[in-house]
C-alpha cells in the first residue's frame, strides 16, 4: 500500500463516519391507526440529538414521529465505498516515467 492508497482510505473512513454522526433523518406524519405514515426526508442532524430541530411546531404533538433514514444512509455508504475502492485501485497505479537514454538506445544511428 502506497501513501496516495493510505489517504484515499483514510478520508473515505472519515466520511462514512461522518456521514454516521450526522446521518440523514425522515419525518413523518401519523395519519391515523391502520393508515401509512406520509414520509418526508429531513435535514441531517447530530446523531444523539437530533429530534428538535425537526419537530413541527404545527402539528398537534404525537402526530409525528422523526426516525433515522436508513435508505438514504445505507445508500451513502455504498457510494463512498465504491468510490473510495476506484479511487484506491487507481491510486496503486504506478506512473512510468520515460528517460532520454531510454529513447536513444531506440535511434538509429
């Protein structure tokens, strides 16, 4: 493993973890018993706190419910490991770098 490789895996670890601590969060209102809940995605959020802020200050409390987005999450970890996987692969490429002797040996006298 290069320095290049080291860092690409470095930042995308930083990213998934940052995306845990701050993951995105849904809103949703409780129409009734029996009935679906209407989904709305929410603004990211602390991890450990994150209800407050989301709240409706509307709605008639106990109508709504704030819960972690796991699609949106799950899906965010999947695009920051692929991308951190190509970016690593590519980063184990080694650039080949020509010398003059190497093209003069090829000249014909």
């Amino acid at each position: 493993m290069n320095t290049a490789q080291r860092v690409v895996l470095i930042v995308a670890l930083a990213l998934i973890v940052l995306s845990g601590i701050y993951p995105p969060w849904v809103y949703g209102l409780l129409v009734g018993k029996g009935y679906p809940r209407i989904w709305n995605p929410g603004p990211r959020s602390f991890l450990l706190g994150p209800t407050e802020h989301l709240r409706f200050r509307d709605w008639t409390p106990g109508y709504y419910t704030v819960t972690l987005d796991t699609r949106r999450l799950s899906l965010e970890w999947t695009v920051i490991a692929a991308a951190g996987v190509a970016a690593f692969v590519t980063a184990g490429f080694k650039k080949r770098h020509r010398h003059k002797s190497d093209h003069s040996e090829a000249q014909p006298s």
